[in-house]
C-alpha cells in the first residue's frame, strides 16, 4: 500500500466521533527531550511526526514516567484475552490467553506516515515494520482446529517475522483546565505483511510429547490458513488494547509538545 492509499484506508474509519471531554487530570509538565513538535497541517512534517511516535515507543519503553495506569510498552503485557472463532470446517475454537507478554515493540519502525486534517479532528496514519515479534502467554483452548480436537491448557510461545501494519489514529482536540489535549476517538489497524508465524503450544495432550510435536508441527505448516481465519478477531483486539494505551498517553501530554500548529 502506497501513500496515497493509505489515505483511502484513513477515511474508512467507521468508527463515529465521540464528543468526550477530557478529565481533569495529572499532565506531563516539561516536553521530553525525544520529542520535537510537528506541523499538523503540513504534508512535509510527516517524517517529524514518524519520529515522534519512534521515540515514545523506545524512550518510553518502559512505562510513561508518571502517568499510572499505563504499564510498560515493551515487554507490552495483557492480562488476558478471550478469542472464539468459528470458520468450518477448519476451525471452531474457544481461546483464554492470561499473562500475555509481547517483546519488540520498541523496535519499531515507522516506514511513512501521513496526516489529514477535517473541520474539528484530524486523522493520523502510520505503516509499521517490526523485524521480529516474541510472544508468551498461558493458555486455555478448547475445540477443533484443522483435524484435531483440542481441550487443554498450557504454555503458548510465538515468533512473527518481518510484520507490517498500518495503524490510523482520529483525533480531537479537547481542552481540560486551559490546556489542549488531542482526545483518541477511533483506531484502526490492518496487517499487510507477514513472513512468517511460529507457534508451540505445550500440554496439548496430557503431556504425550509425540502428539504434542505432531499439532504444533500441523499449526506451523498451515499458519497463513490459521491466521487469516482468527485476523478479523485479533485485529478487533489489538485496535482495542492499542487505543486504551494511546488514549491514556495522549490525554497526558498536552497538544503543543507534539503539534506546533495546535493551539
């Protein structure tokens, strides 16, 4: 996806503005150093803005000093998320991951951006690389998947190679106590590329090694066939988890340390 496509992919956000006021709470009181405010309305202010969003993840890394509730971004961790999809014959599954732990996120890279602005928000785009994506988590599964039918609970350990995405952000400027804060109203990711996905699961089978080895085998093989059956369910996930963060980060630093033309 070009540039002026991921336009395109900007403007089906579905998802309507919400007219939320912005709480009165704790902001950051000094820009940080990694930052350096952008031109919302200038297309040259793009890589600027790619930047910015490189340095939260890596400077940031480990939390956002201050700002409780907000925990680290890598490892990014989730205490738990439910999964049920249903696709026959190939998949009718229902997954619980607890303790879910994503490593390499502030290895991103933000390959272009773009910026669109309408009366009253403004629409952020970002196409994302990330070399390789390490994930632990515990997990409960019951159901079929492919020919095996599965009731366990175990360890879950995955590799992504080479991931691509794009990520649109829709925002609105909300002002709390005098200062202007860009209020989160929608975001929508779409995974472009994959290279590759390794997975394990343990305990498949009450601990017979020679099961457990031959599904996990099944699931690598067909891994393309898996993941596009469970993407429309995992990217309604990650659009959730990544706009509770990027609401509570937003709200946290006031507009100008980002953007130069807002007042």
């Amino acid at each position: 996806m070009q540039p002026n496509l991921i336009v395109v992919f900007y403007l089906a956000l579905v998802a309507p503005l919400s007219f939320v006021v912005v709480q009165s709470q704790k902001f950051l009181p000094e820009p940080p150093t990694f930052i350096k405010p952008c031109a919302l309305k200038d297309s040259q202010s793009n890589d600027c803005l790619a930047r910015n969003i490189e340095n939260i993840f890596q400077h940031w890394r480990n939390g956002v000093p201050g700002l409780s509730g907000v925990g680290s971004l890598d490892p990014f961790r989730v205490n738990r998320l439910r999964i049920a999809q249903r696709v026959p014959p190939n998949v009718d599954v229902r997954v619980e991951l607890r303790n879910m732990t994503t490593v390499g996120l502030s290895q991103a890279k933000i390959l272009n951006s773009t910026t669109l602005y309408n009366t009253g928000h403004y629409n952020l785009g970002f196409h994302v690389h990330l070399t390789q994506i390490n994930l632990t988590s515990k997990y409960k599964l019951k159901g079929h998947v492919l020919l095996l039918n599965l009731n366990s609970t175990g360890v879950l350990t995955s590799e992504l190679d080479n991931l691509e995405f794009y990520v649109a952000f829709r925002m609105q400027p909300q002002q709390a106590e005098g200062i202007t804060f860009m209020n989160v109203t929608a975001i929508k990711t779409d995974i472009a590329r994959i290279d590759n996905i390794r997975i394990n699961l343990t305990n498949l089978f009450n601990g017979n090694k020679e099961l457990e080895r031959s599904a996990n085998d099944i699931f690598n093989e067909n891994w393309r066939v898996l993941f596009e059956i469970l993407r429309p369910v995992l990217t309604q996930t990650f659009d959730s988890v990544l706009e509770d963060r990027f609401t509570k980060v937003f709200r946290y630093l006031p507009a100008k340390y980002l953007f130069k033309d807002v007042e």
